[in-house]
C-alpha cells in the first residue's frame, strides 16, 4: 500500500469507493453520489487548504482503494486551528489497516499547515469506524441524538477530536 497526495486525476476513484457509503448506508447523510466531476472540485478545495490523500494497492497495479481528507470544521474564525476528517475504503478493505495507514499520513501534514485539533463526527451504530478513531487517540466529546433521517430513520452522530499539535500559543494562522 502507498499513500499519496490526490489529484483531480483520482476523482474518478474516490467517487466509485463512496457512491456506496451514500447509496447503501447512513454513514454519510449524503443522498445522492457526488460525480467525478464534483468529487474533483472537492478534492481541489481540500488540496487547498488542508490534504486529500489517496490510498494505492501496488499489488494491484497501484489502483486507488481508498481516502482521507479534511475540511474547515466551522466558518468562524476561531475555529480556524480545527478541522473535520473523513476516511474512505473500498468496500471489502474495512479494518485492513488502510484507514490507520491514511490517517496517519494525514495528521502530519494537518499539523504542518498550522492545524491543532482533528474533529471525527460518525453515524451510530459504527464500531469499525469507532474502533479506529480510538486506536488514533480520539476522544469521545459527545453524540447528536437523531440528529439525521436517512432510509427510513433517525440516526445518532458521535463526535470524536484528537489534538494535531501543541504548539505554542498564540498558534499561527493554518497556510
């Protein structure tokens, strides 16, 4: 496996591994699949400001099997050192170490554009994905009760952040 910076040239990809997290489940309160083309203005807006990196099994000719990103976690101001993230597998590679893989590439490079908190919000029940954000030192902060309406009912969301930095205070602005 290798993890790499994506490209809008990945889109393509990371569009066929989360179609079936909006069609299938509720672990995203998306409706509709996102298209290429909109998965590619999405990973160009994250390359911005924060990281999109993608996941390649070299065995099978370096193929994109998986995700993560992060984006702003609010728009005020001081929230500006956090930010929201998100990981995606192909479906069949769960708890195959992929997510652990990418997330930890990803934290690094948050930190180094100035970012301190790392936020993990996940549908309820979700104990793979649970499982790995406490692996990764999250830490519970709390659930939205029936907080999403997705097949047919209401759904919790557990809210989990994890420190990227402790630097000095007062932080400098995220590049």
């Amino acid at each position: 496996m290798k993890v790499r910076a994506a490209s809008e040239e990945d889109a393509a990809a990371c569009a066929a591994i989360y179609a079936p997290y909006v069609t299938d489940t509720a672990i995203t309160f998306e409706i509709d699949p996102p298209t290429p083309e909109e998965m590619a203005e999405r990973i160009t807006a994250a390359e911005r400001t924060h990281a999109w990196l993608v996941l390649e099994d070299l065995e099978d000719g370096g193929r994109v099997v998986g995700y993560a990103y992060a984006g702003p976690f609010k728009t005020r101001p001081a929230y500006r050192w956090a930010c929201e993230t998100s990981v995606y597998l192909e479906t069949g590679r769960r708890r195959t170490g992929g997510g652990r893989t990418l997330y930890e590439a990803l934290f690094p490079r948050l930190a180094e554009r100035g970012y301190r908190t790392a936020i993990a919000g996940m549908t309820l029940p979700n104990e793979a994905s649970a499982g790995l954000h406490r692996a990764l030192d999250f830490e519970p902060v709390g659930t939205y009760r029936r907080i999403g309406w997705k097949h047919g009912r209401w759904h919790d969301v557990a809210w989990m952040q994890r420190m990227l930095s402790e630097a000095a205070d007062p932080p400098a602005e995220p590049a």
